[in-house]
C-alpha cells in the first residue's frame, strides 16, 4: 500500500528561526548613520578629540560664567602683582597660584587663564564662520561647475586656480590695515573679526569646490541621477534632491579639516598685529606680547602656545576619525 501523497511543509529549528530573527534585525539596524557611528566609536583618538572640541566650544560659550566664578575680568591690570623693576610676575613660575591658575601677564598683570578662555571665544567664532563661508560658496559654485559643465565649468574652475595662487595671508594684512574703524554697525574688534571671517572664508572655498567638483563630476552619471531624468526631474531638483545629499559626507570631513587651519590663520594675524586689538583676548596676540618675555617668563609662551596646539589637534583627531568614519570602502 503507498503513501498518500500530499505537499510536506518542512519544519525549521529553533536555531535557524532565532538566526534568521538576528539577521534580519542586523541588516534593518546597519543605516549608513549607525554604521558610521559604529566606526567611530572604535576609534578611541577621534572620540577623545571630539570631547576635547565639545568642551572647548562649551568653555568659549560660557567664558563669561567661567570668569566671574573665579572672579577676573581678562582687562583688568594688577600691577600691584608685578615686579616694578624686571616688570616680570612676582613669585615663581610667571605668579602662578591659587588664585590666579595659568598666572598673570608680564607688564601689566591681567590674568592668564581668563584671557585664555575668552581668546578660546576669538580663534573658535573666526575658524567656524569662516568655515562656513568657504563650504557654502565652495558647495555651490563646486556642485554648479560638476554638474553643468562646459565654458561655466571652465570659469569657476579658473577662478579657483587663482585664488588658490593668490597671497591670502598679504592680501587680509593689507586690506584690514586701510578697514574703517566703523562698518555696516561693527566697531573696532567687531570690523576686524568680520574682515578676517569673510576674507579667510572667501580663500578657503577654492579648496572645498575642487572636492565638491570632483565628486559631482562622478555622482551625475550615477543610475538614480539617470533614471530621476527619465521621470522628468528638473536641474533644481537633482542638484539639491539627488547630488547634495550624497555630498555631505565629504563636506562635512572637509569643513573639520578647514577649521584647526582657519584657527591657525587667525593665530598667525593675531602674531603680526593684524588680528583683534588688545585689550580684546587673543591667543595669537599673546603670543605676540610673551615674545619680549620668553626668557624671564616662559610660562606667558608656553600656555597660549598650548591652548592652540591642544586646540588644532583635537579638531585634527576628530576630523580623521570623522573621515574613516565616512568612508564606504572602510570596514564594517
């Protein structure tokens, strides 16, 4: 006698059923986000740098609270704890103490620390806005030239080519030294920080619209751009709905990268005298002033010289970490 035919529905394990559960909540969990996130969180230098920039721009924030809680106003002289003779800080080590934490300045005694925190304010507002300024005009005119091509193309790609030979450090020096001292509201330290922003970010753009360009170049002969143009999507439509969202990755690196540097430019004008004026806080500034002070008192050098370096290399750690991050040929 056979057996009676009929369809067997086969009976899957325990095991198989609680892998597939795991796999399917693998794969709907991995969004590009969390898998950058993922990355990043295995480099232990980036997040370090990360918290380093957090803390900094919380400091340069509420520099203000920061200084009334210890009490100094980063203008106020103490002349009364300066040497009359050398005109050096009394004590050891450049009058550090208690209550004074980094010391005071040589010659007129205004504490260190409190201008410190409000210089953080200074190099912080001039390397982010100016990074602003550079990525959007260099996201823009970047985006515009890949995509169109042809004689615009031509143009906006020799117009960076000589603003990438152009003196930028010469050309803020000269043109902040005839600024007025009045301007469109600003005054004195507000005209120059507007100058040195809009000047710095102006230079810069060339540098984010060559990636920007190239990027482009690649991403518009992409299937979804193709296929967005068979369903009769306009140019606005695929340059701000299709391309500039696969471009911010690269963008966003870029600008951290650009910011240590803009932060280094406005130190090296604070240097020259062509930055803020004193008695306004300014990292660079200060190193200007400790320069006639380096052998009797280091520490004026040192701790400024530090806040910078500390400074810039966080913002590097960070954008390293940010770039492997974003990378789609790294490892998951």
């Amino acid at each position: 006698m056979t057996a009676p035919m009929h369809d067997t529905v086969p009976v899957e394990s325990g095991d198989a059923v609680a892998a597939a559960d795991v796999t399917k909540k693998d794969v709907e969990g991995r969004s590009l986000g969390r898998i950058a996130w993922n990355r990043l969180k295995r480099d232990k230098l980036a997040l370090a740098g990360g918290v380093m920039v957090i803390v900094l721009v919380l400091v340069a924030v509420f520099a203000p609270f920061i200084t009334s809680v210890l009490g100094h106003d980063p203008d106020v002289r103490n002349e009364d704890l300066i040497d009359p003779l050398f005109q050096t800080p009394k004590g050891a080590w450049g009058g550090i103490s208690s209550e004074h934490l980094f010391g005071v300045e040589p010659g007129n005694g205004r504490d260190i620390f409190s201008r410190i925190v409000y210089g953080a304010r200074i190099s912080l507002l001039v390397g982010f806005l100016s990074a602003v300024v550079a990525v959007v005009i260099g996201t823009v005119l970047g985006i515009l030239a890949g995509y169109f091509g042809g004689w615009l193309d031509a143009v906006i790609s020799r117009v960076m080519d000589m603003l990438l030979a152009f003196p930028q450090l010469l050309f803020i020096i000269s043109l902040i030294s005839v600024m007025p001292n009045q301007l469109i509201g600003l005054h004195g330290t507000g005209v120059r920080l507007l100058v040195m922003i809009m000047v710095i970010g102006f230079f810069g753009w060339p540098y984010v619209g060559r990636i920007v360009r190239g990027q482009t170049l690649s991403l518009r002969e992409r299937e979804y751009v193709e296929a967005a143009r068979s369903l009769g999507a306009g140019r606005r439509y695929i340059l701000f709905k299709e391309l500039l969202p696969n471009l911010i990755a690269p963008i966003t690196v870029y600008a951290t990268l650009m910011i240590p540097t803009n932060i280094l430019t406005e130190a090296a004008l604070g240097f020259l005298g062509v930055g803020v004026k004193p008695p306004t806080a300014s990292w660079g500034n200060m190193l200007s002033t400790a320069v006639s002070y380096y052998d009797s008192d280091p520490m004026f050098m040192i701790i400024p010289g530090l806040a910078i370096f500390i400074t810039v290399l966080s913002f590097n750690l960070f954008g390293d970490g940010v770039r492997d991050a974003l990378d789609p040929k790294g490892s998951r």
